[in-house]
C-alpha cells in the first residue's frame, strides 16, 4: 500500500467480475471501509462484485447509479453524515 489514506473505500463496477483486492484487505486498515458498486443500471448481475466486495473487507456495501439519485443520497449521507 503506497498511502493508507486513500483507500476509505472500495469500488467496484457492476460489470467487475473479478478484483484487484486480495481478501480481507479491508482489515489492514485503521479505518470501517465501504463497498461501492457502481453502475447498477447496466442490468448485469451486481452478485459478484458484492462478493468481492465483502471478501476484501467491506462492513457495509452501496449500490448506486447516476440515474437514481436517491441511492447517491444515501451514500453520501453515510460519509458525510
């Protein structure tokens, strides 16, 4: 890890079959790390991607897409809030 301060999160698209997170990644930080998945309208199955996901380490885990502005609220009130 070059810099510890840039992974608060992580993201994965809903078209990412595999990941670049080895597993438990997330517990190497000192910090609760999130899981995004991204691009949930595309219609292609998010399973995956949440698997991932949660074998890298993530707690909690956000399906958003541009086009529902609602599930962007939601991650934002959870970072910002």
């Amino acid at each position: 890890m070059e810099n510890p301060n840039y992974y608060r999160g992580i993201i994965l698209h809903a078209y990412d079959e595999t990941t670049i997170f080895p597993p438990s990644f997330g517990n190497s930080l000192n910090r609760e790390v999130i899981g995004v998945v991204s691009k949930v309208d595309t219609g292609k199955d998010i399973e995956a991607p949440r698997r991932n996901l949660k074998l890298a380490g993530a707690t909690k885990i956000f399906e958003i897409s541009v086009h529902d502005e609602e599930s962007l609220k939601q991650l934002c009130n959870y970072i910002y809030g």
